[in-house]
C-alpha cells in the first residue's frame, strides 16, 4: 500500500513534529498548547484529511535516531475532542514520558486511523518545501500544511497500517456529532480549565479558587448535561441554541451551589448566560418580578391598533 491509496483528491495533508511514531501505545496526536490544538480542530476534517508527523531533530525529544528528521507516521484524527493525553496513551509510557517532559503534550487528538512509513523516509528528501517552513519559530508544535510541490513525492510512499486500540473508539462515542454543539462545549470545557489554571493567582484582586474534572471528563459530563437537561436552561427553562449569537442566550456552566468551588458532577448543570450571571447578581425571585415589571410596561407602550 501507498500513500496514494489512502488519500483522496480533495484530501488535505498536513505536517506536525513529533517525538515518536503514533502506535498502539501512544494514539493519540498531541499538543502542549490548548490553543493550538483548538485552532488545528477547527479546520481539520476527519475522514478527508490526514496529518503527516516527523520525528524531530532534537535528541532529548526525539530518543530514537531513526525517527529523528523522518517521516514517521501518516494519521486521521478525531479533530472535535481534545482530551488528555493520559486518558489516551497507554499508562506506563505516559509515565515515562511525563518523568522526561513534565510539561509537554497534555492535550491530545484521538488517532482514529493510522498508517506508518516504510523505512522512515528522510523528510528533507521527501517533503522539502514543507519540511523548510518548520524551522520558522512561529510554527513550532503546529500542523502545518503540505506544500504542494511535496505531494508528488510523497504520494508513492509505502505505508503499513496501525491497529488503534479499542478503547479509542468507545472514546468517539461520546462526542456529539452536532458541529456547533461540540464548538459550545469545548468552549465551556476551556473555559473552566483556564479558570482552575488561573485560580488563586494574583490581578486586581485574587481569581477565585475552582477546582474542576480532568479535561476529556468535564467535556464528557458537559455533553451528558446536555443530554439530560434536553438541551433547555437549567434555571429558566428556556431552549438554549448550540451556536447562538446572542452573548446573554449563549450556553453556560454554571455551578449550582455557588460556596462549591468544584466544577463537576452534582454541582454543575447548563444555562443561559444571562442566566448566570442573573443568578449571581440577584435571586430568581427578584428577577422574576424584574422581569414582570419589564413586560408589564412593553404591554402597556404597545401601539393598539
């Protein structure tokens, strides 16, 4: 089998360094930067696209010498959740990996597909223009994509197939497949993370302190919120729309019992903004005269005919 074999016309391949070939112990295409991961994600398509991983030029992240400035592995990715890469990598080459690097590839896409190359080509060799742009500082640990020069000699590569683990795909089988739904979520799901990141750090004053689930769990436990609450507010009632413009009508988490600084199951439930920060503000009862008041007097300006 060759690269050719695998993509299709319409296909998109990208190149991403990486410190191994992606394997049944690690089938996972990982990231150190949320924000890198989150921006990749939204433009990758899985089924369509394919990411090409090169082993690295640095002896300390690259172990191997026979990975290092090669091609490794050629990978289709499960783009619309980031989950940790310990929930994904098998557990003693996590904790080897995390005793050399403590603070490198916490995030992870989930490998749905993956293939590897014969031999480990030379990446300079085979995928020269694109392999050039990798030495530009502002692309270190992104995607990037293949230029087009490269493809032709990158299309009769010989390439052998990976089996993924099981437990990845029962993984997949949480995430939504509504696009603006899983946008909604990984957003609430960062949102709470950097607030437990930040949380007791000095600005103005001191954030608050949070402590919250792991990230693949909260996403996890968002999307069955989701679910259970039939996607209505969790303190009016009211629809709430995945993708919504409105700022006050976009979803929220919001903690149900606010002295519980834990995001997680039990004291979380999903709301309108507006919603949120009502309850925050005032009781449900104040707002609900509010809000009596507000339309008592729309009724009363509008124009009889």
């Amino acid at each position: 089998m060759v690269l050719e074999d695998i993509v299709a016309p319409d296909s998109r391949l990208y190149a991403k360094s990486e410190w191994a070939p992606a394997s049944a112990l690690w089938p996972a295409l990982s990231f150190s930067q949320r924000g890198v991961a989150n921006k990749f994600g939204g433009f990758y398509s899985q089924g369509r696209d394919f990411v090409i991983t090169v082993g690295t030029g640095n002896r300390k992240d690259t172990l191997d010498p026979a990975h290092r400035q090669r091609l490794m592995s050629i990978v289709d990715v499960a783009p619309n959740i980031i989950v940790a890469t310990g929930d994904l990598v098998e557990p003693e080459t996590w904790r080897r990996a995390q005793m050399t690097h403590p603070d490198r590839w916490k995030l992870s896409m989930p490998i749905v597909r993956c293939w590897t190359f014969a031999n480990f080509p030379e990446a300079k060799a085979r995928m020269s223009a694109t392999y050039r742009r990798f030495s530009n500082p502002t692309n270190r640990g992104k995607p990037i994509s293949a230029d087009g020069v490269d493809l032709v000699s990158l299309l009769g590569l010989e390439v052998t197939a990976v089996e993924i683990p099981p437990y990845v795909e029962r993984r997949l089988h949480s995430i939504p497949t509504d696009r603006l739904l899983n946008q909604d979520i990984s957003r609430l799901a960062n949102n709470i993370a950097n607030a437990v990141e930040r949380a007791g750090t000095e600005r103005e004053g001191t954030y608050p302190e949070r402590t919250s689930l792991n990230f693949s769990d909260l996403f996890k436990l968002l999307n069955e919120l989701w679910r259970t609450q039939k996607g209505s507010c969790g303190l009016c009632g009211g629809p709430i729309v995945p993708g919504e413009e409105n700022a006050l009508l976009r979803m929220s988490a919001d903690r149900i019992d606010s002295a519980d600084k834990r995001y997680g199951t039990g004291n979380v439930h999903l709301t309108h903004v507006g919603c949120n920060l009502a309850k925050s503000s005032a009781s449900l009862e104040v707002w609900q005269d509010f809000l009596d008041v507000v339309r008592s007097v729309r009724t009363d300006e509008a124009p009889t005919s």
